[in-house]
C-alpha cells in the first residue's frame, strides 16, 4: 500500500470550535506534555522527548494538534498505524476548551488518515475509571471488547502504573 501524501490541515466543521488541525512538530512537545498532565494521562518513559521524537519519525502525519485562531495548541491526539490495526493514544483538550468540539474534530482528522492508510479498524485503551473518556468514545462508536483481554509485558522501568 503507497503512502498517503502529506494533508493539509484541515479546519473544523462549523459545528466544531474554530481550530485547525495539524501535523505535530517537536516545536509543540512541551505544550503538548502540559496538556498529557492537565489530562491526567498516564505518564511514561515513552511520553519524553526523546521517545517521542522516534515517535514522530515512525508515524509523522498521525500525531496531530488543534490550534486555535490565535496558533496556540488546544489538543492532541496520537496516532499509531502498525500496518494492520490502528491505535489511538494520548487524546487530550485543554480543560478551559473541552465540550467544543476539538476532540470530535481530532479524531475525524485521524480516523480520515487511518483509512487512507488502509485501517479496517481502530483500537484504543481507556482507564478502567475514565467515565468522560468511556462516554466520549461510545458516542464515537467505539466498543468495549469483552471477547478479548488487554494483556501487557513492561519493557522498561517507569511504564504504567500498576493494575488495580
């Protein structure tokens, strides 16, 4: 399968807040760290700089961020494509700009590029407590799989927290 090119950034649908939705850049890393922490998502030794960086190389027009009309980054999300499936990671709105529409417009941008990769399906992790998150994809069709079990090995030190 060839690669897609390059999108444009893509501006949100009327509906939607006013943001436009674009490549992430190393430029964005330490905005967009702040927003993982006010999202508190879990942060792991992949989330520094350098890991993301290598990130970045392996799926560049899959990591996106939401600027608002001034250029200020107000979401991400995270896009992983392993030639198979495709993986959602790290969706994160500032809290002052939630329930504006950025996440649906992030998502819309990254599922677009998921099929334009060839993604039949989409997967994602969500906290076990993580309500809004749950509610949030529900909306989106997403379903939870209780025919299969997540399981997991940690690579590295400093990777998620423990099970509950």
């Amino acid at each position: 399968m060839s690669e897609p090119t390059t999108p444009q950034p893509q501006s949100a649908t009327a509906d939607q807040a006013a943001v436009t939705i674009a490549e992430f850049s190393m430029d964005d890393y330490a905005v967009v760290h702040v927003l993982w922490q006010r999202g508190d998502l879990w942060m792991r030794p992949s989330d520094g700089p350098d890991a993301t960086l290598l990130k970045l190389s392996r799926d560049p027009g899959l990591f996106l961020v939401a600027r608002s009309a001034d250029g200020r980054v107000v979401g991400t999300v995270m896009g992983g494509w392993d030639g198979r499936r495709a993986y959602v990671y790290h969706l994160a709105v500032a809290p002052e700009r939630r329930r504006e529409g950025i996440a649906d417009a992030l998502m819309d941008e990254l599922e677009r590029r998921f099929r334009a990769l060839g993604a039949l399906k989409a997967k994602l992790q969500i906290l076990v407590e993580n309500d809004t998150s749950k509610a949030f994809f529900a909306h989106r069709g997403y379903e939870l799989e209780s025919f299969c079990e997540p399981w997991g090995k940690q690579l590295a030190d400093g990777g998620a927290p423990p099970c509950r």
